[in-house]
C-alpha cells in the first residue's frame, strides 16, 4: 500500500514539476471590438439621436398637456361643475399619474436584466450581428411595459 501511495505521489510531483512553468490559459474571449461588436455602431448612431429626440418630444407633450387639463379644470371650475364630475372624469390622468414612478422603475430595470442576460450570454453573441442583443432589449422592454399595462388597467377599473 505505501508503495502505491509512493508511486502515486511521484507521478503527481512530477506532473506538477514539469508543467510549474506553464502559464494556464484563462477563458478569455476571442473578441475583436472592431469588427464584432455585440450591438452595432448602426443602432448606437442612430438609436441615440431617436431617443434624445424622444425625450424632447414627450417633455413638450407632457408640459401641453398639464397646461391643457389646468385649463379645461378651471373652466369645468368656473361652469359649476361638481367635484364628484370633476373626480371621475380626470380619474384616468390621476392613475396614470401616480403610477408614472412605476412605469420607469420598470423600464429601467427590464433595461438592466436585459444588460444581465446579454452579459451572460455574450459567449453565444460572439460573430453574431447583433440582432439578437437588440432583441433581448425589445423583448425585455416589451415585458416591462406590458406589466405596467396590466397594473395600470387594474388600477383605473
């Protein structure tokens, strides 16, 4: 028995003698950032300037529209209008309202679960075009907004 211990010792410390100079090779991605990228310079040169101009957009109507339901308020206001009137028609503005914390709270983690499943499937996204990513975003995004739909419905009915 200790003559198989010995032998068994040596072949390892021999193994472990002849490869002590060996650098191990990591797991490392074979990754040209100039050729394959995981998302596109496309999508980022034109999806960057879609989304500033989307956020100025939704900023000019969001402002119009508070003005807009200020007025029709103190005109309804001025006619007599009941506040039970009052309470039920603007009970829509005032759910969707409340809830718009939620709504981007969703948006931007579905964003960053999106950013998570991209990074953990980067090996699969190596010479790949790219769609697939852009896909992930989409259907994260989507998943999101159909919850705060569904929450939203809930909440005005």
């Amino acid at each position: 028995m200790q003559k198989q211990i010995t032998i068994t010792m040596g072949v390892l410390l021999s193994n472990f003698i002849c490869f002590a100079q060996d650098k191990v090779d990591t797991h490392t991605l074979n990754y040209d950032p100039e050729s394959l990228k995981i998302i596109p310079d496309k999508y980022l040169e034109i999806g960057i300037p879609l989304l500033a101009i989307f956020f100025l957009l939704n900023a000019v109507i969001v402002v119009l529209k508070n003005r807009a339901e200020q007025r029709l308020k103190l005109k309804m206001i001025e006619k007599g209008v009941s506040e039970d009137a009052l309470i039920k028609i603007f009970k829509e503005s005032n759910a969707i309202a409340k809830l718009q914390p939620l709504k981007w709270f969703l948006f931007i983690f579905s964003i960053a679960l999106a950013f998570l499943c991209i990074h953990f499937t980067r090996d699969f996204l190596i010479n790949q075009s790219g769609y697939l990513a852009v896909g992930i975003f989409l259907l994260f995004i989507s998943a999101a907004f159909i919850i705060y739909y569904n929450i939203l419905s809930k909440k005005i009915n």
